[in-house]
C-alpha cells in the first residue's frame, strides 16, 4: 500500500472523506508551510518556520533579502530536506515587493518544481 498525502488545508472530498493530494501538491503545500510559518508560532515546534510574513511591514532592502534567503533555506533544508533538495532560492527587493523564488527537485522522484511567492513590505 503507498502512502497517501492528505491535502492541505485540510477538507473533505465529494465522497465525505478526508481529501488528497498528489505527492509533488503535498511538498509544495509544505514548502509554503515553512515559509509562512513564523519562529514561535507552533507550540510544540518554537523553531519550526523562517518568518517570511514577519517581514511584510520590515524596510525593503538588498540586506533584507540576504537574510531571509539565508533563513529560509536553511529552514526548507532543516525541516523539508528528507523530501526535497533546494537547488536555488533567491530573494530579490523590488520596490516595496519581496519576491522569492525556490526551485527544489522532490528527492523521491527527482521531478524539478518551482515555488514562487511575492509580497508587500514597508519602507
């Protein structure tokens, strides 16, 4: 029997049963589970997360995006790295606008996927 990914966030499919995922849907919807999770905010796991959403109101800065591209790969690596393997991650300030980009290979398949999220910050 495979194993079965339960879809994220979590609901109920047509038939009245838990709904799933396919595997690559599952560790994207992960990946975007580190990255928005902020340190501190799960109970049991204080340093689960990189705090991506922290910086939503932080001054847009090259200095800014060094960082979280450090933090958050190290954060997909630490917490993701038995299902992925980050191959590039990069940060870039544009305007008031973060983007970040993650291109990851699932390590059960070796199928190449990228993630990208983009959101306001403050000046």
């Amino acid at each position: 029997m495979s194993a079965v990914d339960v879809a994220f966030p979590y609901r109920v499919d047509a038939r009245g049963r838990t709904a799933t995922t396919p595997h690559a849907d599952h560790v994207r919807d992960m990946a975007e589970l580190v990255l928005f999770t902020s340190p501190g905010e799960r109970v049991n796991r204080p340093d689960f997360g990189c705090g991506l959403l922290d910086l939503v109101f932080a001054g847009n800065s090259p200095e800014l995006a060094a960082t979280l591209e450090m933090t958050a790969r190290a954060a997909l690596q630490r917490w993701l790295g038995d299902l992925l393997t980050v191959q590039s991650l990069t940060v870039s300030a544009d305007e008031a606008t973060l983007h970040v980009r993650v291109a990851y290979a699932l390590n059960a398949t070796g199928e190449n996927h990228t993630l990208t999220v983009s959101g306001g910050s403050g000046r």
